[in-house]
C-alpha cells in the first residue's frame, strides 16, 4: 500500500471509530426536569420514607450544566399507605451532567457530590448519588423526574420475595433506626395505621392494651385504647387497623394513646 493511501486509510478508520463511540453515548438530557411534588407509596421501606429522596426541579443546557432548587420530601402513614410531599422549602442547586451516563452536583450548603444518570423511559429521568455522600446514614442520594413536570416517574416496587411491611411496622423501625427524629415527627401527632394484633391485655380501668410485633419483638408498638369491649372481638394475629397518637419511646417501644378501631 503506498503511504499516502495508507494514511487516508487510518484516517478514514479513525473518523468512524470515534463516530461509533459517539453514536454510542447517550444524549444529554436537555430541557426541563421536575420532581412530582407529591405522591402516594404503599411500599413501606420505600427510600422517600427514610429521607433517601431529592426533591429536583432543574433546566439542563446543551453541554450538560444545569440550574435549579432542590428540596426534600415530608411523609406521613394513612391506612395502609404513606402519603409524601415536597415540603415547599427550596434551595439553589448547580451541576453537569457527563458522558458516561456520571456527572456532579453541587447542593450548596450540603456539598458537593458525584452521580449517575440513566433513562428509565423517554420522559424520565433519574440520578442517584452515593448512598453514604453525607455519612452513614443514606440520605438524600436520589431523585426521579419526568420531564416537564407532566406525569410521575414509575413508582418504585418492593423486591420480588420481600412482603410490604404493614404501616405500625415501618413506624416502629422508624423510632428504632433515630428515635429522636422520629419523636420530632411523630410526638402528639395521630396516626391511622395497621398491623396484626399480638398480646391483649385488659387494664384496670376497663381499657386494653394491643401490642403489635416486628419479627421477634413481641413489643415493637403497644396500643392503649379505652374500652376492652371495643378490640375484645379481634382475634390475635389478626390485622386490623387503628387510629391512636403517637405518646413516646422510653421503653424502646412506640407508646400510642387514645386509640380506637377504625372500620
């Protein structure tokens, strides 16, 4: 081969090797992307529930930078459900998005971090950070956005095999994993909730006491309720559910007050 056709030959090779890759990676996600500010979660260990969601309403550029606020989600238990919403309370936020599928936000007061990126649909798109960017405890490392705005992203399903957790559960664990975040949450609030009913104590006072179980805590909430005619009908394990105010944790259980069965 002579060598100037030799080199036209690389040349050309080259120019399609690197065409190849850029065929390859993955369109910037241009526009307008928001969070949903609202929505309604019956999967108990759901990440916006322990404060793993980002709330994000960002515009992104042709060369990846984008600009917006950030925020976080406040949840509440319903019967049988979680209800979680963006609590109103936004912040600037700034970063790019990068080849790769990775790219860096910066969340000002919270720091700055790395991410990855993906696709799950054409008007949807998702970014998570490490789950320990802020230290042992998984917060905040997630948001799911559509574009626009216009509908919710796919709601997120509990791993084939893993029951969803009954609301009293995913409450107790709440109060077992930071108690004093949770009493902040929860102290004087009442809660609809459900689970299956455990030991029935009768009180002095002719009221009862309902513990409900988490695995082999036989006492994860104890349930006080007024009048033993009231729950004498439920039969132990059976789910039911109740309507009570959340009163402490001193005895590593959730103390609940002036419950009554809500049918």
């Amino acid at each position: 081969m002579k060598p100037a056709l030799q080199c036209l030959t690389i040349v050309v090779a080259s120019i399609a090797a690197a065409a190849g890759a850029s065929a390859q990676e993955p369109a910037l996600p241009v526009g307008n992307w928001q969070s949903a500010a609202s929505e309604t979660i019956t999967w108990a260990l759901h990440p916006a529930l322990s404060g793993g969601e980002l709330f994000l309403r960002i515009d992104v550029s042709n060369d990846g930078s984008f600009s917006g606020e950030w925020g976080q989600f406040f949840c509440s238990a319903g019967s049988l459900y979680f209800s979680c919403r963006f609590d109103g309370k936004s912040e600037r936020v700034s970063g790019r998005f990068g080849p790769g599928r990775e790219g860096v936000i910066d969340l000002g007061r919270l720091g700055r971090s790395a991410f990855k990126w993906s696709v799950p649909s054409v008007n949807e798109l998702t970014i998570e950070l490490p789950k320990n960017w802020r230290g042992a405890n998984a917060t905040l490392y997630r948001a799911r956005m559509t574009r626009d705005g216009k509908g919710k992203p796919t709601t997120a399903t509990p791993p084939a095999g893993d029951p969803p957790l009954s609301t009293a559960v995913a409450l107790y664990r709440e109060f077992d994993k930071d108690y004093k975040a949770a009493l902040n949450r929860y102290a004087g609030k009442t809660l609809v909730l459900e689970g299956r009913r455990g030991d029935l104590i009768q009180l002095s006072d002719g009221g009862a006491a309902i513990h409900i179980a988490d695995g082999f805590r036989s006492r994860a909430l104890v349930l006080v309720f007024g009048n033993m005619k009231e729950v004498s009908g439920i039969g132990e394990g059976a789910q039911f559910r109740f309507r009570c105010t959340v009163e402490g944790f001193d005895y590593q259980y959730v103390q609940m007050k002036d419950c009554s069965i809500v049918r």
